[in-house]
C-alpha cells in the first residue's frame, strides 16, 4: 500500500518537474490564460460576481493547470508523438493528455469587443474596456481592464395605448411584465420579454403575430443611469398579425400515410360529429375520443394552449405515431382559420421480446425474459390491451444465502382506457390524460430448498396527473392471494428454530383499495436543489372487516373461500432530497418513514405487505433484510445456515451519498445509511423486537464507497460498506468504529458487504 503511494507521489513530482514550455516551437509562447481586472466604484462582491461572467468569454480556453502546474499539459509532452495511433503512448496523448494551447490563437482585441459588447447588453453602456499582454519567458498572458461605470437601470415601461385590439391586447400582458421597474437593463431580458408577449396574445387569437414584429426602444437620454423603455408594434407588421382568428372547420384524418397521402386542405365536406369533419372510411376510431382529445369548437378564438392540448392529448393516447397539425386560412368570409389533424396510427397488434437485468434490495440479481402481446385501439376507443408472459431466475451473489435462488415464471394481463371510467365525473386538468386500468395476474415462483409460492392478483384503478410535478394512483380495488405450496423439510426444520417463519407459509388473501401520491420536480437539471415524495396507503378488507365484525380477540378468523383475509391499514413515505454542488457532483439524501397497523381479523401484518430493511438499495452495509426488528438477531446471521428474511411493522430508513463523476462514464460515491425496522407487538421468539421510546438506541449505522458505470442504457454499481453500528449489540457495544480492522481477514469476511446492482440506489 505506502509502495502504491510513493509511486504515485513520484509520478505527481515527475510531471510537476516537467517544463509545460519544454516542447514549444520557436517563435511561439505559451497562452497561460488572462486575468480580468476591474476598476472603478463596485464593491469586492460586485467584482466578483462580474468577473465571473466576463472571464468564461474569453478565448481561447488555456490548459488546464492544477497546484500551479500543467498535468495534463506535461502527460502530453511525456509521452512524445505516438508511432502508430493505438497503445499507451496514444492514449496518453490524445485522452490523458491536452495539446498546449499557443499564444498564435490570442486575439486580444477580438476578445475586447466581446468583453464590451457584453458589458454594454447588460447596462455598462458607459464602460470602457482595455487590453494588454504579459509575455514572460516563453508564456504569455492576456490582461483586460475594464472600467464598468455604473449599471443602467429601468426608470419606466410604456405599453401601446391606443384603441387597436392588438394594443390592448399587448397591454393587457404589463402585468406579468419581466421588464421590472428599478432593474438592470439586460438586452436578454429585452429578448425574453418580446417571446413572453407573443405566447400571452397568442392566447388572444392573434395566430400570425410574431416576436419579430415587436421593438422595444431604449431612451438613455433621461440621466441618472437609468432608462425608459418604449414597446412599439413595428409599422412593417403584417395586417393578419394584427387580426384577431376564429376556428371555423376542424378536420380530422385518422389514417394518414406519410409519403403517400398528400395534405388535403380544399374540399371540406361539412362535420360529422359535432364540430368535427372526421375522415374515417373504415371506422377506425369512435369519434368519441377526438371530442375528449380536441379543445377547439368552431367559432371559438384561437388560442395556443388549446393547440397544444389537443396535441398533447393526441400524443399520449399512444394509438399513433405521427401526430400533425396545420392551420389555414378558411374560405369562410373574416378572420377564420381551418384545423387540420393529420394522424398516423401505430400498427394495431405488436409482439415484442425484452431481455431483462434485474437487481433487488436482497442481494438478488438476475434476468427475466418477457413476450409482450400489444393490442392497440382494442374497442375502436384508444384502449391498449397488453398480455406478457414472463419467466426469470435470481440468485444471491454475495450475502449468506447463496444457493437459495429464486425461479419465477408467471403472466399478465393489462387494459388500460384513457379515460376515467366511473359513474361520477371527476374534475382535473386538460394538460394530461387520465386513465383507468384493470389488471389480472399469475406468478409461480420456486425458492429453491424452501417452498414454491402462487400468487393471483387483479386490480382496477385510476391514474392522473395535477401537472408535470404530481402524481395521484387510486386503486379502487387490488385483490392480492398468495398460496405457499411443497414447502420442503428444511424450511419445516427452520421453523422448529424460528416460529415466526410459518407465518411466510401460510395462505393469504388481500383485498382492499390503495392510493399513491408523488411529487418530484427532479426533471428540472438547473435546479440546484430538487425533491421528490411519494406517499402511500394501503387498506384491507377495514369495510368487510366492520361489516362482518371481525375481531380475532373474541372469535376465530373469518374466512372467505375458506382462507383467512388480511385486515390492516399500511401508510408509508419516501422523501429525496437531491442536493447539486457542481456540475458533476451531487448529495442525495433518503427518509423512509412507514408504518402498518394489523386489526379485526389479523394479529400480525401478511409477510408480503410488511417492511423490511438492508440490502443493496437499503442499508448495504448488512446481508439483505437481515437488519432487525429492533435489537433482536437471527441465530443464523453470519452462519452457513440460511438467514430468514427479517420483517417488521413499523419502518425508518436514512440515507445521504455523495455522488461525483470520475471520468468519463465511471462516477464514485461515498454513503451512510441507518435504519431498522420494528414490531408493534411483543413478540416471546423476538425480544427486543418491540417499537419503544428508545429506538433511536436499535439505529443500525453502515457506510461506504462504491462505483457506478453509467453506459446510458444502463448503470451497473458496486459498493462496498461495512457497518459502523450494530443494534444486536448489547447496549453500550453497539458502536462497532473502533473495531474495523480493514487489514484482517476474519473481519473483512463478517463485516465487509459487497453489493452489486443496476441503476442507483434512489
């Protein structure tokens, strides 16, 4: 290890040692970068803040330089010129190496007029800008001084105020105005304002309008550093920019050929339905769907949301895969426009095949082959009806129970409607398109020297969108009935150690509505911080339970079909906070809070809808769902025996890592995660399982490193964590930090978790 050390310091010390001029022609210099100087009446943060906008202009871009010297530079000129263009010597050259950058590329005056054209666009009209150069030995640098004088700022704004329509139209936008009174005068602003307009009358009719028929003067002739700026319609404008347009026909080709079928615009035959003239010869497509999909009505005023509605909507019914529109002008005497919706549609049936890389928070990897049947358009109604079958194999890579691999084969089926189908109407947003699925299911799945399982499943929900950020899944009713069979004698025999585990075997039928809500706003990159939250609830059988007064205390379990039903109500929520500190590097943070709550005709939660904790996308530095509950511990845990997944009713997880990029596509994190999970009640084959006021005491605590080798279609991560502490411990020896010894074997094979897993954790 302090050899690799060295070595690495030599190599560090051997290209610090190398000149970065050593290699330049004669004749040429060095261009070393340039240094921004500004003079004048700002305050040190003012300086700051504008040398950081002007420098970036600056061109050429010089090497870089890291510890006052050039390592990329010197990488470059160490490995000579390559004789053929592969090996290390090329590779050093051309990616770990950077070509210096010469003084021949500087031209300072052109970078001057850059620096004052800037300057001047964002309210220096009066600053004064210089150049000079530094050539020192064999380098050379830039040295631009810039005299700002004082930012102009907006004094007044003057709307049209005439009588015309388009006047009071652009007037009417002066509310939400981005030129703001007592603001820096910005030329971009100047630029975004014209576009804000333009989309605000759009709204109002005005269809041929353009930001380009818009100026805005500036009078800088009024002192005291400041400007009015006058917002004029230009008099070379079109006459049909100034007009307001009504919608008149709106035509509708459902089976348009691309390179086939021209554009018809002539010959409109008068609506088929409602307002609509729908050209479906071969009945296609109840015209129902255009009436939900299309927002324009005839005589109605153009406006541009319901341009983009109606083509959103078109687009998300997933029925075709070319969606055009046109508008134009009608025959129809006035201002009118004629819609046109050109739509090709998908082919109707589909059969597609899919090879599956799959990862789970138990250390499980594998992969699942699926045939996808796609029936599109099934009812004439842009309903899609899917049928899979699928068929996979997991199995534990790293973690105790290795040889315990899962086989999984099973089929679905999926018709989703999009729209709400439910005897009252619901209210919500035209941006998006609700929809209704019902699902029905079967998976055999085979754990291998322990028991197969059944499961059947079926469902009917809703799904809709408030906006781009949240999301609302109602399930009205989700019927869950697992059925263990040919359980072997070895999981028997575990049982005899660990009683808890009949409960994994025993038949269970679920029923009950489920509801979900997200938010996330992480598709929005510039943001330096982002969110996402997802909270559910899970009920089952709370009504039938009432109804038929179940109550396990005083009587037997009720059954249905002769099978016991699950009574409880399960609430969970996820919170991320994903911080951005530069470009490449980012800190995400994980709570998980949930808890599930057994009553009526249950004791205990069903296994498959309770918590568990650790793993590869949970606490990694303890074997998969082996954390808990509470301050208990498996008797098998760091045995050769197979360690029974851990459950528990009550969950809180807490996760931060910091991820940051490497090179190229391989990026490193450093994580801590804590956590555990709880029962509710007391439990004689798990003391110290029980939630109480001291489980902040039963926290289990890992940290570690890991990669991630993000080829685009796929993320492939490995970590490596190690627990820091240990809630099986008796109190007081729980903090287990003293105790890593990276150097032993015996600790590194009992503490040390390798997880491998595809994508990120969270």
């Amino acid at each position: 290890m302090y050899k690799k050390i060295v070595l690495i310091a030599l190599l560090f010390l051997g290209l610090q040692s190398c000149s970065p001029t050593k290699n330049i022609a004669e004749g040429e210099l060095l261009y070393t970068g340039a240094k921004v100087t500004i003079e004048g009446q700002m305050t040190k943060k003012e300086k700051k803040a504008l040398t950081a906008l002007l420098s970036p202009l600056i061109r050429p871009i010089p090497n870089q330089k890291f510890l006052g010297s050039y390592p990329k530079l010197s990488i470059y000129n160490w490995a000579g010129i390559p004789k053929k263009e592969k090996g290390i010597r090329h590779w050093m050259r051309t990616k770990a190496g950077e070509a210096p950058v010469l003084g021949s590329r500087l031209d300072p005056e052109y970078n001057r007029l850059v620096l004052q054209n800037f300057l001047e666009n964002n309210g220096y009209f009066n600053a004064k800008t210089k150049v000079d150069t530094l050539i020192k030995g064999k380098t050379i640098q830039a040295i631009y001084t810039i005299s700002p004088s004082k930012a102009f700022k907006i004094k007044n704004v003057f709307f049209p105020n005439d009588s015309s329509e388009l006047s009071k139209a652009i007037q009417s936008t002066a509310k939400r105005s981005l030129l703001k009174i007592g603001a820096i005068y910005t030329l971009e602003t100047i630029k975004e304002e014209r576009i804000r307009i333009d989309e605000r009358i759009k709204e109002k009719g005005f269809y041929y309008f353009s930001p380009e028929y818009l100026k805005i003067q500036v009078d800088t002739t009024i002192g005291d550093a400041t400007v009015d700026l006058i917002i004029k319609v230009k008099d070379e404008a079109p006459s049909k920019a100034k007009s307001i347009y009504k919608i008149n026909n709106i035509v509708v080709h459902t089976n348009y050929s691309v390179g086939k079928d021209t554009l018809i615009t002539t010959q409109i035959a008068p609506p088929n339905y409602k307002d609509f003239n729908i050209i479906d010869p071969d009945s296609l497509f109840k015209p129902i769907i255009f009436d939900r999909s299309l927002f324009f009505k005839k005589e109605e005023v153009y406006n541009r949301s319901n341009q983009n509605l109606s083509l959103n909507r078109l687009v998300n019914l997933g029925t075709f895969k070319m969606v055009r529109n046109e508008f134009k002008p009608s025959l129809k005497e006035g201002n009118y426009l004629d819609a046109y919706y050109y739509l090709s549609p998908n082919e109707k049936k589909s059969l597609r095949f899919e090879l599956l890389a799959k990862s789970n928070s138990a250390n499980y990897q594998g992969t699942e082959l699926n045939a996808n049947w796609s029936h599109r358009n099934t009812f004439r109604g842009a309903e899609l009806l899917t049928v899979s079958v699928f068929g996979g194999f997991e199995i534990q890579v790293s973690g105790q129970n290795k040889g315990f691999n899962v086989y999984r084969v099973g089929s679905e089926a999926n018709l989703i409607w999009p729209r709400m189908i439910a005897p009252i109407r619901f209210k919500m947003t035209d941006r998006f398109t609700p929809t209704t699925k019902a699902t029905i299911g079967y998976e055999y799945q085979e754990r291998q020297q322990l028991y197969t399982l059944q499961t059947f499943k079926a469902l009917f929900g809703y799904n809709w969108k408030e906006n781009a950020r949240r999301e609302h899944t109602l399930n009205l009713g989700e019927v869950i009935f697992a059925r263990p069979r040919n359980v072997t004698q070895l999981y028997l025999d575990e049982i005899e150690n660990n009683p808890s585990l009949k409960k994994v075997i025993e038949r269970q039928l679920i029923f009950g509505p489920t509801y979900s809500f997200t938010y996330s706003n992480t598709a929005q990159k510039r943001k330096k911080n982002t969110l996402y939250y997802k909270g559910t609830i899970d009920v089952s059988a709370a009504l039938t339970g009432i109804i038929a007064g179940a109550n396990i205390d005083k009587k037997d379990t009720l059954k249905i079909f002769s099978v016991p039903f699950s009574q409880y109500i399960k609430l969970e929520n996820e919170f991320r906070h994903y911080l951005k500190i530069r470009k490449e590097s980012q800190l995400a943070s994980r709570i998980i809070v949930g808890t599930a709550l057994p009553f009526g005709n249950s004791k205990e939660m069903p296994f498959i809808k309770q918590f568990f904790i650790g793993g590869t996308n949970s606490i990694r530095a303890f074997r998969a769902r082996s954390i808990g509950p509470g301050s208990s511990i498996d008797p098998a845990l760091n045995t050769e025996g197979f360690l029974a997944d851990q459950s528990g009713d009550i969950k809180i997880e807490l996760n931060t890592e910091f991820r940051t990029t490497l090179f190229s596509f391989v990026k490193g994190a450093a994580f801590i995660d804590a956590g555990n999970i709880w029962l509710l009640n007391e439990n004689k084959d798990k003391p110290g399982a029980k939630f109480s006021k001291n489980f902040m005491k039963e926290m289990a605590v890992g940290a570690g490193l890991g990669l991630r080798f993000d080829f685009n279609f796929l993320v492939l991560r490995t970590d490596f964590a190690f627990p820091l502490r240990k809630p099986y411990l008796p109190e007081g020896k729980r903090w287990v930090i003293d105790q890593i010894n990276l150097g032993n074997g015996a600790w590194r094979k009992e503490n040390l978790i390798f997880n491998l897993a595809i994508g990120y954790p969270f």
